[in-house]
C-alpha cells in the first residue's frame, strides 16, 4: 500500500492558499469597523498588535494580483464579523459590505474562486460584553451574521467555511485570545463546552440556511484535524490515544457530519460534570445541519500515551502541542519526527494518515484550507528570500495529498497557510508563513513592500502542471 501507481489531481483541484482575516487587514478600525475580541485582548509580550498587520485591506488589489500570478484557482479568507456589524448585530457597516464585495469581485476577476470562511477567531467585543458564546443567543447572532452574507455574497460565493477551528477555540482559547468565561464561573470545563454546543447549534443552523438561500453552493466546517498516534503498542496507550482522537478530532466532525455527540467525549464530560445543556430541539437542529464537504487545517499529527499524575492539563498547550489532560491522555514527543524552528512537529506521513482515516469516517469530499510552516525568514539585499525549508515541507506534504487521493480519498483541493505574510495566533509577524514577502518587523511598520519568495516561484509551477511537477 505504500508504493503504488499515482493518481493524478483531479482537472478542477482547487490551488491556492489562505488568511484570517484579523491576522492579514489591519485597518481593524478603520471605516467603520468595530473591535473584535483580537482588538482587545492582550497581545503577548514581544509581538505585534493587529492594527497593521500587513495592511491587506488597502492593497488587496496588489496582493490577489500576485496571487493571480502564481495561478491561484481559489483564495480563502475570512469576513471580519465586526465590519460588517460593528455591534456584532443591528446596524450594519456599509463599507465593510463593500469591501468584502470589492474583494471578492477582484478574485473573481481573476479566475480565483473565493472560499469564505465565515468566523475566523474574531468575536465582536461587543457580543463578548454580552457574555460571548456562553449566552445561548449566540447562536442567533451568528445566524443573522450567516445571513447578511449570504445575500450580499451568495451570488458570487459557492464555498463557504462556518467555524475556523472550532477546536482550538474551545482546547486552546486563551492562547489564542478568544476564551471569554462569565465572572463567578465554577466549572471553567463545563462553560466551555457549553460555549462549543452553542456554535454547534449555530453551524447547524448556518449550515441549513446556506442550503435554502443558495442551493447551488457548498458549506462545510473547518476544524484543526491531527491524527493522533499512540506512543507504543501497549493497549492503555492506545486506548489514550482513542480518547485524545475523540476530544481534539472527532468531537467535531462527528457532529458536523452526524449532528451526534461522541461517546467518549460524552462520558469525559459526564465524568466532570461538564456535560452542556441541550434544549429541546437542539438534537434535532444538530441532525439537520448536512456539510457538503470536510475543510480541516493540518500541521501534524499528535502521540500521546497513557494519563500518569504528573499531567497538569493542557498547560502551556497550543494548536499543535498538548501535554495532556489529567486521567485521560499523557502528550508525548515523537522521536521519528522532527520539528519547526518553532516547535510544531513535521509530519507529512500522517497527512495522508488524517486523510485516509477522516475520508473512511465520513465519506466526505475534503479541502485543505490550512498546512504550511512557520519560519523566521530573511530578504536578501536584493530582495529575494530563499526558504527552501519551506518548498521541502510543501513539497512533501503535497505528495501526500496526491498518495491520498491514490488510496481514493476525494480531495478537493489545497489551501496552504499562508498566502502571504501575516501575524501569527501567538508569535508575532516573526513566524511567517507566506508565499509573498511582507517588509515589515514586530514593531517597525518598514515599506510594507511585498516580495516574491523562493516557494512563490516554486508553488508557480505546481500550479501550472496541476501537481505533476513538484
Ligand atoms: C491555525 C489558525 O491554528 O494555525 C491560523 O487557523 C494560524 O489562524 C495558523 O495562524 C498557524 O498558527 P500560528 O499560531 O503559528 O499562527
């Protein structure tokens, strides 16, 4: 099963890469727009704020034409919740409507199809004033959000992302600066994962009314899937390695797919008094809500071995590192893999591992719409930045892809993280991630020039022979 006859990429495989986007636009308040929760939140020492970022909303125009030249058939991003509704609900901000429109309308210009992802680690601190997704009126706040879009977008947009990472909001939200807990909670677990079953509810539901607007278009979920492997053959290990698949992974596609809670998860919630309450209906509502395809990012995978007494839960954890959770998984290195100058293990044999394991779970057409490599890159003199590191992870994760789409595994295309520069969750703009070069330091705004990285060139030519050559 290992060496076998290639596949190529289906005709229409959608090439092309993503960005948040509080992370790429700056401008975050600028015409119009409210502060989000990431405009609020303390930003960790040594890094950059958001206002800047790499100044996206004003030259968009530049960045999808560079897009454009490396052959992009499709550019994700995400629609700031709070330029379209600066309050997160009523008054709407028209040129945030407009912006979203202009860009839009520029990728499509172009050939690009734009995928939207619809809420992006963004809150409105408005929203959070009124308690966040802890109040269960959130749900209807992101519908009517869903909506707006819908009718100002739907006729130009055919793929759409509910929830970015749905995952890590409720596994690593402080880390991200996106955990709101109300004053006087107890039971931190509990309210959280009351907070994950209210965007449960509002995915569904945002799944359904895409499906009645705008029959014609695709809606799926984007959760961070990393298989997780047990440590060793021992059946304890394994069995953690069960449950550590269950809470990070398939928690969330099972309900995505199934609208159905994960037993495991179920019995480690009962386990701490940490079950959510599920109103009348709401089983009904998760059933309903249908993806019509898989969006997942992935970075690597995890291994974890049995739970001992030293674990102190999920301390200093991020997206792709965990140390455990007490009684339940032991996080452990893996010595067969290396790792990022950051620290996030490299694995692209288990990115055909994910693959395999969540097409043979739920069966559905999958999108990449994040994987790529944190780096602390350097433009030359004269101007040029040589990240072959960069090229050889994409490289090899791409040849992955294509042995999973070999083990027929339906892949709709490839989105990798980033398509330009921009500031990271946690580490600043000094952990780059893009194709394109921004001139810019944590603290100095620099030209803000942009220029062409090795991999742009290289990614060029994967584009343009559709994978044959990579
Ligand atoms: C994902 C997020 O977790 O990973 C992105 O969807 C993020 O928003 C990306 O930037 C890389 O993570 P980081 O922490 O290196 O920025």
């Amino acid at each position: 099963m290992l060496h076998k006859k290639l596949k190529p990429f289906p005709k229409d495989f959608l090439w092309g890469a993503s960005t948040s986007a509080y992370q790429v636009e700056g401008a975050n308040l600028s015409d119009g727009k409210g502060p989000s929760c990431q405009d609020v939140k303390e930003i960790p020492e040594g890094t950059s704020d958001l206002s800047v970022c790499v100044d996206h909303y004003h030259r968009y125009k530049e960045d999808i034409a560079l897009m454009a030249e490396m052959g992009f058939k499709a550019y994700r991003f995400s629609i700031a919740w709070t330029r379209i509704l600066p309050n997160g609900t009523g008054e709407i901000n028209q040129q945030g409507i407009d912006f979203y429109n202009d860009l839009i309308n520029e990728c499509l210009k172009y050939n690009m199809e734009p995928i939207v992802t619809m809420f992006h680690f963004d809150m409105p601190d408005a929203l959070d004033k009124q308690g966040s997704w802890s109040n269960r009126d959130s749900v209807d706040w992101f519908v009517n959000f869903a909506k707006i879009m819908f009718e100002n977008y739907g006729d130009r947009v055919k793929y759409w992302l509910t929830i970015n990472e749905q995952n890590m909001l409720t596994l690593v939200g402080p880390v991200i600066g996106t955990l709101r807990i109300p004053e006087g909670t107890t039971n931190i677990l509990k309210e959280t994962y009351q907070q994950n079953h209210h965007m449960l509810v509002a995915q569904s539901k945002a799944m359904q009314l895409c499906h009645e607007m705008l029959p014609n278009a695709k809606i799926g979920p984007a959760p961070n899937i990393s298989l997780v492997y047990a440590a060793t053959s021992k059946p304890e290990d394994v069995l953690a390695a069960q449950n550590c698949n269950a809470i990070r992974n398939w928690l969330y596609l099972d309900m995505a797919v199934y609208g159905k809670y994960n037993n495991l998860v179920w019995a480690y919630l009962e386990e701490h008094d940490a079950c959510p309450e599920i109103l009348d209906g709401d089983n009904e509502i998760l059933e309903a809500g249908k993806p019509d395809f898989i969006g997942f990012n992935y970075y690597n995978t995890m291994t974890v071995g049995e739970a001992d007494d030293s674990i102190v839960s999920d301390a200093g954890a991020d997206q792709q590192s965990s140390n455990g959770v007490a009684g339940v998984y032991k996080g452990v290195a893996n010595p067969n893999l290396g790792k990022t100058e950051f620290g996030w293990e490299i694995d692209p044999v288990g990115f055909r591992g994910t693959i395999r394991e969540m097409y043979s779970r739920y069966r559905l057409p999958m999108l990449v719409t994040e994987n790529g490599l944190g780096a602390y890159d350097k433009l030359t003199e004269d101007g040029k930045v040589h990240d072959q590191y960069r090229i050889n992870y994409l490289r090899e994760h791409i040849a992955q892809v294509q042995l999973a789409i070999s083990d027929d595994c339906e892949m709709l295309g490839y989105c990798p993280w980033s398509a330009i520069d921009l500031i990271s969750t946690h580490e600043g703009i000094r952990k780059r991630y893009g194709f394109i070069y921004v001139d810019r330091d944590e603290f100095d705004l620099g030209t803000l020039n942009r220029y062409r990285k090795d991999s742009f060139f290289w990614y060029k030519k994967v584009i343009e022979t559709n994978g044959a050559d990579l």
